[in-house]
C-alpha cells in the first residue's frame, strides 16, 4: 500500500522542527549528553524503517518519526539521510538501488537492520540513543513496532503502534514517537537526578540543595513521572518542611502514572513510593474522608501492590464518615 497521503504531513512537521530549532535557549538545565557538540540534547539516530509486507525500505515512515522527535527540545536528530547512508557503507548489499512509485530513495531490504550495524553506525555518528523498527500490513490494518536502545548503557525499550487505513498512519506515528520521546527523555535526565540524590545520600549536598536542584529540573520537565517521584520522596524526608508540596506533587505523580507502561510502575516500587497513600494520609488527616477512600479505591485498580493497606484504609474511613454522620 502506497503512503504518498504522507507529503502534506511532512511539510507541515518540518516547519514545526524549524521553529523549534529557531527558539533561542531558555536556560533550562540540559542532561550530561554530549553538551559539547549538541548543546546538551541527546543526540538520536533513527533507522531505517523497512517495510516488511513490501520487502522495501521508505524513507517517509522514518523521516516522520524523526520528524516528531525533532519537535522535542531536549533532542537533536542525525540525519535520517546520513544514517542510512552509514548503513550502506557497513552492509551494501542490504538496500538495492532504486527508488519508490514517488521517487523517493527505496529498495529491497532483508528484515531489521542487524543490530551489530546499528551499534557501529550509532556509535560513529556519536549518537546517545538509536530507533529501529518496521512496518507490516494484513489487508489494511498496519503495525509499526520500534525498538530503542541507548547506546552507552543499552538500556533498550520496545514501542508498537497498530490502525486501519493509510489515513490513520500519521496519528499512529505520533503516538509512537511520543512514547520513544519520553523513554529517551527519562534515560538521558533521570540519571542525572539520581546522580544529585546520591551527593544528598553521601553528605555532599543537604537536602535543602538536592530538592532545589530536584525541583528546578521537575519544572522543565513536568510530565516526566520519574522526576517527580524522586521529588515526592525528597520532600517525604521532611514531611514540616514540604508539607505544602507533598499533595500536589503526589496528585501529579498519580495523574501521571500509567499501569500500562512497566516502567512506571518499576519506578515506582523502586523507590518504595506509594503516591496513593501518601495522598489519602494528608486527606485523612484533614478528616476528608470521602477524598481518602476515593484516592484508596482507585489505587486497588491501578496500582494494587499495597492491596491490604488501602483495604484497611477505605474501611477505617468508612467508619470514621459513617460516624461523623451519625454526629449530624
């Protein structure tokens, strides 16, 4: 099935990439990645994404994802064009010349690129993380699957993406770029945050430091549910201090926890965080117990790992507004 749909699409993102690129700094602090050479964005390779039902390798599926990742300023797309010309110097015999119905640069391609390849081609273009992947149809529905790896500690995540028709493509595409965005993210900035919690951890930093640093940081990347589960268990380390903080930030972190994704909830369990009872606790003890049991309930759906607790929490909430409405 052809996707010359794509064009309209392309140019509309690619003026988007402009415009980010044209944004002067704004002084957010960046990661450790590379901030000599890239301004300390992380540096991503996209690969070729071939297209398994076709047995042909288009370059639009993959200049759209590296389009949409571009749009993120925390990341500084390599050439798509510059990798897969990397890719032919290594392996020659993986495209065959030729081009697409459009024009475009295509040709035979043999399965995913082998990641021996991908290694070297990354490493050589001083990439922090590369993304593989391909495309397959059955009819007219369509699955793009991805693959990302970061290329210092290969720590790698695995992305899909499924819809009907050629019309539903771009919005697939989005979805899964999105989703490699925030694994990247969260590789490239989280273990700078740990790195600042360990100097609190060994004495170099008070904690007063450490969730001044923490908190700088969570404002340039809010979403980023790792950033502001470190910060919620900072402000745990002094509930006097931080109490003002400690509801919004453990609302935050439950807004944006996704059972779906193992990664937050690793995430969480690794630091031992149960945002659900942090939050029913300051309910309670605001003698909000309606609040309380809400926020226990909707823990026993997503986030069950602490079952009893929230159980032995809802029914002594329930007895505590049952009796208060005795009272009345």
């Amino acid at each position: 099935m052809g996707l010359t749909g794509f064009a309209g699409r392309i140019c509309a993102i690619a003026l988007s990439v402009l415009a980010v690129l044209a944004v002067p700094s704004t002084g957010i602090p960046q990661s450790s990645y590379d901030p000599a050479n890239s301004g300390g964005k992380v540096r991503v390779a996209v690969f070729p994404f071939p297209d398994l039902s076709r047995s042909v390798a288009d370059m639009r599926i993959t200049s759209l994802i590296a389009a949409e990742l571009a749009t993120r300023d925390f990341i500084r797309i390599i050439s798509p064009e510059v990798i897969r010309r990397r890719v032919l110097d290594l392996e020659p015999a993986y495209f065959e010349a030729g081009k697409d119905s459009s024009g475009n640069p295509a040709g035979i391609v043999y399965g995913r690129i082998a990641s021996g390849i991908v290694e070297e081609v990354a490493r050589n273009t001083d990439a922090n993380f590369s993304v593989t992947g391909d495309i397959s149809w059955f009819n007219t529905k369509w699955i793009i699957s991805a693959h990302v790896a970061e290329v210092r500690d290969r720590d790698a995540g695995d992305f899909r993406v499924s819809g009907v028709d050629e019309e539903e493509l771009p919005g697939g595409i989005e979805e899964i770029a999105t989703e490699i965005a925030v694994f990247i993210r969260d590789g490239a900035i989280v273990p700078d945050v740990e790195e600042e919690v360990r100097k609190y951890l060994g004495g170099i930093y008070s904690l007063s430091t450490v969730v001044s640093k923490v908190e700088t940081l969570s404002l340039a990347y809010q979403d980023s549910l790792p950033l502001q589960a470190v910060l919620l268990d900072l402000y745990l380390r002094d509930r006097a201090a931080y109490r003002g903080k400690i509801a919004a930030t453990a609302s935050k972190v439950i807004a944006l926890y996704d059972p779906a994704h193992g990664s937050d909830t690793r995430y969480l369990l690794s630091l031992s965080l149960d945002p659900f009872d942090v939050l029913a606790r300051l309910y309670e003890e605001n003698r909000e117990w309606s609040k309380a049991i809400e926020v226990r309930k909707k823990s026993l759906e997503v986030f069950s790992f602490y079952a009893e607790k929230h159980r032995a929490g809802i029914a002594r909430d329930k007895k505590k507004l049952n009796a208060r409405k005795a009272k009345k």
